[in-house]
C-alpha cells in the first residue's frame, strides 16, 4: 500500500493512494485508524501533501505543536506500524 504519514501539529494523519485519488486519515495512538473530515485533491503531488495539510490545519498550532512533518513515505506493509 502506498501510504503516507504526518505529524501535521499534533495530529497523527494518513494518506494514502488510491485510483488517482487520495485517502485521508486520522490515526489513534491506538494504532486504529478511522476515515478524516477532508478531502485531499487529486491533483496534489506527493512531494505537496505535508504542505497542503499544513495549510488545511494552520490554526491548529500552537508553541507546543508547531511543526508539520512527514513522518514515513512510500510502501507500507499492512502490519507496519507508524
């Protein structure tokens, strides 16, 4: 599976690829996973989704969670945990 991984301001997000669309979602500490309240275009570029989702959730920072940064890229196998 084609997934991709986010610290986007404390929040654990998921991308993944499916059928010239993008998947998106929220990822529990729990490991458990359950589908995001957005939509990512089809149209954004892999290189651009930690920078779109950056925009998407600008006022979630705060001083203690300021950063958005891609946490893994690429392949994961279904067992793989984040």
């Amino acid at each position: 599976m084609n997934e991709f991984r986010f610290n986007i301001f404390g929040a654990l997000i998921a991308v993944t690829a499916a059928e010239g669309a993008w998947q998106a979602f929220y990822l529990g500490v729990d490991g458990k996973r359950r589908p995001a309240d957005f939509v990512v275009p089809g149209d954004v570029v892999e290189s651009e989704l930690c920078e779109y989702l950056a925009d998407l959730y600008h006022e979630n920072a705060t001083p203690r969670n300021a950063k958005a940064v891609q946490l893994t890229q690429g392949l994961l196998s279904a067992n793989e945990g984040y």
